[in-house]
C-alpha cells in the first residue's frame, strides 16, 4: 500500500515523484553553483588583496546573463511555443 503525502494546495506540485527528484536535483545544483561562486570570489579576494578585481572577476561572470538575458527573452515570447 502506497502511502501519499498531503501536501497543502500551493504544494500539490510535490505530490508526483519525478517532479520531487526534479526539484531536489536542482536545489542541489543551485547550492553548487552559488558555493562555486562564493569560493571564486573569496580566492580572487585572498590573492589580489583588491576590491576592484573582484569587482572585475564578478562582473565577468554574472555579465552575460545580464547582457543575453533581455534579448533572449523577447526572442522566446516571440517564437511559436508549439512545433507544428
């Protein structure tokens, strides 16, 4: 007998399994990336000894998503969203 979590209503996403392993994947990921990050920027801090370099090695990571991200966007709303 299978048992089912009860989820509340704005959860209910939760209750199918792959969708659970999806999200858990992910939140596993995202803490990698931003642990990835953090070391990046305290490595860069510990061997310049320099704000302005940081600053640099920052924006050279996190600028092409902002650069990409307004354009690619507009693309996206204006492609057909089904193969026909």
């Amino acid at each position: 007998m299978t048992r089912l979590m009860k989820f509340p209503k704005a959860l209910r996403s939760l209750s199918h399994r792959d969708f659970r392993l999806f999200t858990c994947g992910q939140m596993v990921s995202q803490v990698g990336t931003w642990m990835q990050s953090v070391a990046q920027a305290w490595l860069v801090l510990e061997l310049t000894d320099s704000p302005f370099k940081l600053g640099i090695v920052s924006a050279r990571q996190f600028g092409p998503i902002l650069l990409f991200s307004f354009p690619t966007g507009a693309i996206a709303d204006h492609v057909p969203k089904r193969v026909p």
